[in-house]
C-alpha cells in the first residue's frame, strides 16, 4: 500500500484531489472515557459544577469535526454536510461510550473528522469533570465504517 502524504522524496504533502470524483462519504468513529462510578453519577445527576457536560461534549464534537482541518496537518477543509454524536452510559464499565457519524460529498473521506469529533467530545468530558476526577481515562478511539470513494466501504470487525 502506498503512503498518499509523502512525495517522491519522502517530504510531507497534501494530497492533490482535484482529479478525484465527488462521493457521498460517511464516517463513523467511537472511543469511550472511563471514570470513577462517583463522576458518572455527577454527570447523570446534572450535578457537575460546570454544566451539563454531555450537552457541552455534543458541541464540542461538532466543532472539533468542523474544525479537525486547523488540527490535522495534512487534512483537508471540507464541508461537511452533518455531524451528530452520540453518548451511552456504561454503568457496568463506569464508562461513556461516544460514536460520531461525520458526513460529506466530497473528494475526500471525512475519517478524520470522525476521529477527531470522538476526541474532542471525551477531551471535554475529561476537561468538565477534572475537578473531581483526574483519573479519568480515554480508550479506545477508533474508526468503527466508512463508505464512499475510491477505496470504498470499510467496517471494523471486531
């Protein structure tokens, strides 16, 4: 397999996608951030001294997708035609799960969006909650699908 981001030389470069068609692209990414069972109910409760900290995640995700162009060196800006996130509660694992689903027409797939919305969405919770809990743990992000372009659909299969 080649590496798209190297030149001839091997010097880093963005991908040229002019030539490339126009797809619908859709990514979906996850992760989870765990903690203590004490900072779960605090979040359940509403009872975090700053807000409501899934409410604040979700806009953090969306913005970090948006933004994941000024992050990622060799990303490209894309429109992106919708972003939404999503947050299960794991009682069990003293966890939350979180999934974005990024999507485009485009020349080039949204993967990193995906990726990076997950981030961004934990890095808020972490950031929300440190106060009472800086143990907390972010696992686990990884793409989940992808469809759309060249290199066509992708699905995890663990």
């Amino acid at each position: 397999m080649e590496l798209t981001h190297f030149d001839h030389s091997g010097k880093a470069r963005m991908v040229d996608v002019t030539a490339k068609d126009e797809t619908k692209r859709e990514a979906v990414a996850e992760g989870r951030i765990t903690m203590k069972p004490a900072t779960l109910e605090l979040i359940k409760q509403g009872a975090m001294g700053k807000g409501d900290v899934l409410g604040v995640a979700q806009v953090a995700g969306v913005m970090g997708a948006k933004r994941t162009w000024d992050l990622i060196p060799m990303c490209h800006p894309l429109l992106l035609t919708g972003v939404s996130l999503e947050f299960a509660i794991d009682d069990m694992a003293s966890a939350i799960n979180i999934t974005a689903v990024v999507k485009t027409t485009g020349k080039t797939g949204v993967e990193m969006e995906a990726l990076t919305s997950v981030s961004v969405a934990a890095l808020t919770i972490y950031d929300m909650c440190k106060a009472v809990d800086k143990a907390m743990t972010i696992e686990y992000v990884q793409l989940r699908a992808k469809s759309g372009g060249k290199s066509g659909n992708y699905s995890r299969e663990d």
